[in-house]
C-alpha cells in the first residue's frame, strides 16, 4: 500500500471524518475506542482520530508475502530499517532519529517496537543480530511531527 507523506493512503487521509472513513473501510476491528480505531485491511490500518477527524495514519507489518507500506517503490515495512533508510536517503528523504524510529520531514516515520528480530527476515541471523526491521510506519502532517521530541505522535 503506497504512503502519502504528510497526507495518509488512498483509503484514509489526513483531515477526513470517521463516517468517510468507515464507508470505505466498514466499522473498526474493536469498535468503541474513540481516538484510535484498527481497520481489517492488508496492511492492518491504525487511525488515530482527534474528535471524528483522522489525524494520524499508521500502517502495520503485514510479513511473509503480505502487502506492506511503500513509498516510490521502496517497500518500507518488513525489511531491515537501515536498508530502508539507505534508499530513501537515496532518494532524496532525510531522516531525523527518535526513539523508536525515524522521522522524515515529508510527513512520515518509520518505527520498530522490537517485537521482531533479524531471525524474522534472515534465518541465519544469530539470536544477538542487533539489525531492527520496520514493524510500521505513520503518516501525518510535518507540523503534527514536529510537535514532540520524543516520538511523532
């Protein structure tokens, strides 16, 4: 699934409603949760709502042949984060370091919450292979980025 930097995917965009939303995508997978919904879509959609408007678009892993997050043909998701950080670079996108991740000014950041390992995506990793792998990736306006030090949202 292509990302929109700054903006969200075809399916959801930043600045549009809940009921647009759900129209497209049907109800979330746990309804009653107001300010983030997940949606049962390849990659899972992860929507963070500011009263019934999108304000952040999070997309999952998806793993082993599933559809993952892209960017200008980059697969972004489920690969190692410092091979996706050398063709983006390549690209043209300049990543600033957070906690968990990296930023792009674009409108975007790369995370990985550690949950898996090199072994995930290499078999003869060895079990201390300190490589992380993307696990996700978000989207949302550069202002919205820019408002914590710690983490994009």
């Amino acid at each position: 699934m292509e990302i929109l930097p700054g903006e969200g995917v075809g399916l959801v965009k930043v600045g549009e409603t809940r009921d647009v939303v759900e129209s497209r995508l049907g109800p979330p997978v746990h309804p009653g949760i107001s300010a983030r919904s997940v949606y049962a879509t390849e990659p899972m959609l992860v929507v963070d709502y500011d009263g019934d408007t999108v304000e952040v678009v999070e997309l999952g892993y998806s793993g082993e042949g599933g559809e993952e997050a892209t960017l200008d043909g980059v697969q972004l998701t489920y690969r190692f984060m410092d091979d996706v950080l050398a063709e983006l670079t390549a690209l043209g996108h300049r990543a600033e370091r957070y906690d968990i991740g990296y930023m792009f000014r674009a409108g975007f950041y790369l995370y990985s919450m550690a949950s898996l390992s090199a072994q995930s995506l290499d078999p003869e990793a060895s079990p201390d292979d300190p490589r992380a792998v993307v696990e996700g990736v978000g989207i949302a306006p550069v202002a919205h980025l820019l408002g914590s030090a710690t983490e994009p949202h």
